[in-house]
C-alpha cells in the first residue's frame, strides 16, 4: 500500500509534543490574532488537552501595537516560563531573528505556518510549512488551521473521537474560508464537511452566534457574519477574545461576547470605508503610480488589511496600506493575481524591519525614515 503523503515534519512535531505531555513539560502556544491563527490554537490546544497534556498558556501578538508575528515585549513577557516548549501557529516563518532569541532564552520553537519563507528559515528545533522549497507535500495551499488540522490528526490518531474531529472541522472550515485561499483539493474536503458539521455544533461560541443571528441557513446569512465577527476581535495583553469566546463552555458569557464581536464588526465597517475614501482621495492626485501606498497615524492596523483588500480589487493595483507611528510604521499588502507582494519586499529586505506572508497578502514593518525609499523600490519593481 502507497503510503500517504504528509508534511514535511509533521510526524516529528507530532512526536515532540507528545514527548512534552508525557514528560509535564510546560507548553506555549503563540498564535496570530486572526481567525486562521485563533482557530489553529484552539483546537491544537484541544487535542493536547485530549491527550492528557496541558497548555501552560495561549499566547496572540497586539498587532495594533507590537505587529505581526513573534515581537520581543512577547518575549520579555514570556521569560520567566523558559524552559519550555514554545509552538508557533500561522506565524514564525519571518522571525529569524526573534527565534535566535527565543532559543537563548530556553525555549524551544517548533513553528507551524502556512506563510512563505524568506531567504533564511529560522533556526526553530522543527518547522512545519509546506511552503519549504524541499517539503515533498504537493497542496501548497493549506490556510494554517489546515496545517494544523493535519497536525491534530497525527497527535491524535484512531484515538479520535467523530465528535471531536467533527469540532476540529467546524473551526478548520471557519479559518480556511476566512484567510481566502484556494478552496480546493483539501481546503475543500475541510470546509464542506465542517459546514456540514456546524449546523448540529456542539461548540457553545458558535451556537450563540446562531441564536444572535438566527438559525437560517449556515451555508448563506449567518456564516459570513460569524466570520466577520470573530475576525473583528482584538488582542490586548496577548489575551484573544475571539479566542476566550471560542473557548468559554458558560452559554450566556458566550452570547455576551459574540453580541460585543458583532457590533464591533458593525463599527469597524464604518470606520474602513472611512479609510477608503481617504486613501481614494490621495490616489486621485497621483493616478500614476504604479503602487498605491499610503498610511496615517490615526488608521488602526486591524484595519490596513480589509482597506487593502478593497483598494487593490477595486484599482487591480497592489495596495501598500499601513499606521504609521513615532519611529516606524507597520501595514498590510494586498496585490492582483500573478504579482507577488512578498517577491517584491525581498528587494528591499536591505531595511525592512520584518515583512513576510503570501503572494497576495503580506505585512510589513519599516523605519519611518525609510517611508519614501520603499515607496520608490516599490514603484520601481512593480512597473518591470
């Protein structure tokens, strides 16, 4: 019999954090704060748990005010809890730096990403992302719950419940269809059998919301809502509250919560087309660059990505979208199909600060001194 096709690494991630729940190891779980990264944590976070483990905590970077990624106030935060193993979920692959430094403090990294790898990998005791140059995995299209979805079913096994892999679907379908890759091969497996699932959830996060919304059909009103909602939450002191929502078993905590993410949803809408017609009003006195870059000290980061999205379907151009702040400024890319944002910064890695993440959707962070330097590479890059 052919013996399936895994991930690279995936079976020694695997083996690892089963080591580390046999041997009472503290584990430190470091996701993003979207709901690609929330979902990941949570159900690896589950299945730890299933087998007996425990995690000592569940870590999300503010992006408002640290960015994306592993950033060094997470760290310092974090230093007392060395030794321990620190796992990385939908994040990691760009902190080169970031993990060197992790592993003086005593950690050990094993990263869990879905994002493209820059010129370095960092040195982490295991990398798992399919997008490594020699990953043999042919799908390169996972969002990160995906990859993480593959992980639970190898920690896990027969052992798997149908209950419980049921739940792990419901929020793998939730993360894939919310990072907006390809819904294809088994990005499409995941979302109709997690679809199919959520309409008899157990999970009392996603219950709450269909009682809020109304329990019409999953697959058209409520769905796109419960998404928008749970992508709206925000992470202050690297606590999540889509993730204590998602977490939470007490039903009335959890229609509170969800009836707070639905009506920062609302606002938040409000405010990103209030962005939109800024960022549309400056366009309009420099119809030709070739790259439509803008920021402003008052625009919330949360928000660079969904602008970005509007003005680049909008204009088909790449949209450079960021907040700029004392000494740096920190934003997100959206790009047309067949261009590649993360290509692109690689030719100004010579004074990015970090920057990393897909073809099309990408983030960064730079000196402000830098601002009008890399406008220009950017202009230039895109017009070849």
């Amino acid at each position: 019999m052919q013996k399936k096709q895994k991930i690279k690494n995936l079976e020694k991630a695997s083996d690892r954090i089963k080591k580390a729940i046999a041997n009472n190891e503290r584990i430190i779980l470091y996701g993003d704060s979207d709901l690609d990264g929330i979902s990941s944590v949570v159900i690896l976070e589950e299945a730890i748990k299933n087998l007996g483990g425990h995690v000592d905590c569940s870590f999300f970077p503010d992006r408002e005010n640290d960015g994306y990624g592993i950033n060094l106030n997470a760290l310092k935060m974090l230093e007392g809890k060395a030794p321990a193993l620190f796992i990385t979920l939908d994040l990691g692959i760009g902190n080169v730096v970031e993990v060197d430094l992790a592993n003086k403090m005593g950690f050990e990294v094993i990263i869990v990403d879905h994002h493209e790898p820059l010129s370095k990998v960092p040195n982490a005791s295991i990398v798992v992302d399919m997008k490594q140059l020699d990953d043999p995995y042919t799908f390169k299209g996972l969002a990160n719950v995906g990859v993480t979805f593959n992980l639970c079913m190898e920690l896990l096994g027969d052992n798997i419940s149908a209950n419980l892999k049921n739940s792990f679907l419901e929020l793998a379908a939730l993360g894939t269809i919310a990072d907006m890759v390809p819904q294809i091969e088994q990005n499409q497996v995941i979302i109709e059998e997690g679809l199919r699932s959520l309409k008899n959830t157990f999970r009392p996060a996603i219950r709450a919301f269909l009682e809020l919304i109304g329990n019409g059909e999953v697959f058209e009103g409520s769905l796109p809502k419960i998404i928008s909602a749970l992508n709206a939450a925000e992470s202050l002191n690297f606590a999540n509250e889509s993730y204590m929502l998602l977490t939470s078993s007490d039903m009335e905590k959890c229609k509170d919560l969800a009836q707070m993410l639905l009506d920062k949803t609302a606002y938040k809408q409000i405010q990103i087309k209030n962005i939109v017609q800024e960022v549309e009003r400056r366009m309009s006195q420099k119809p030709d660059e070739a790259v439509i870059f803008e920021g402003d000290p008052s625009w919330k980061l949360t928000l660079a990505g969904p602008v970005a999205s509007i003005i680049c379907n909008k204009y088909a151009k790449p949209a450079f979208i960021y907040k700029k702040m004392d000494k740096e400024s920190c934003g997100s890319v959206r790009n047309p199909k067949d261009t590649n944002s993360v290509e692109a910064m690689k030719t100004c890695a010579d004074f990015l600060i970090t920057y990393g993440g897909h073809a099309n959707a990408s983030g960064f962070r730079v000196k402000n001194e830098n601002l009008d330097l890399f406008c220009t590479r950017l202009n230039s890059y895109f017009k070849k």
